[in-house]
C-alpha cells in the first residue's frame, strides 16, 4: 500500500505528462486503500511561467506518481536540507 500522509491539502505539486508540465495546489488527500490526490492544475512552461488561463480538476492516484514524475513543493527547505535562505524546494514523489 502506497502511504501519502505526508501530502496535505494546499500544498503545491508539480507533473509531467506526454511532455507538457502542469503545476498545481492539493485540495483533498485520501489515505486508505488507493490514496489519491484532488487538486486544481494549469500548464507552465519550461521557465515555471502559465501558459494561459485554463485550470483544471485533476485526481491522483498514489500508484502513478513516479510515472507523472509528481514533484511536491517541501516548504521551508532548501535543496541541501538547510532553511538558510530559502523558501522551499522540489522534491519528487514515488508514493
């Protein structure tokens, strides 16, 4: 069984799908048999910018995260496991 409890609802995420990258905010988690993810989605680009203003609903299962190459925002630390000036950093995701 996949454990995501670590996952809360507002955190940001980050996928990668047929080559084109969306980010976006968690709006529910479920931790039971088949955990999965709720959130809201929108395409950027390869600098982090949107490319337009389409958003869209999207579920999750655990099971496909590494497949998406799923990123999560880890707020308060740096890519070195330190906090010293920065706000966070992306870390990917295997469930």
């Amino acid at each position: 069984m996949n454990n995501i409890n670590y996952l809360r609802e507002m955190d940001s995420v980050r996928i990668v799908q047929s080559g084109i990258t969306y980010e976006g905010v968690i709006d529910k988690v479920v931790n039971n048999d088949f955990p999965f993810i709720e959130g809201k989605f929108y395409e950027i680009d390869d600098i982090g910018q949107r490319v337009d203003n389409i958003r869209f609903n999207a579920t999750i299962y655990a099971q496909s995260f590494k497949g998406l190459q799923m990123e999560w925002w880890y707020e308060g630390q740096g890519g070195d496991n330190s906090a010293i000036g920065c706000s966070g950093a992306w870390e990917k995701l295997v469930s």
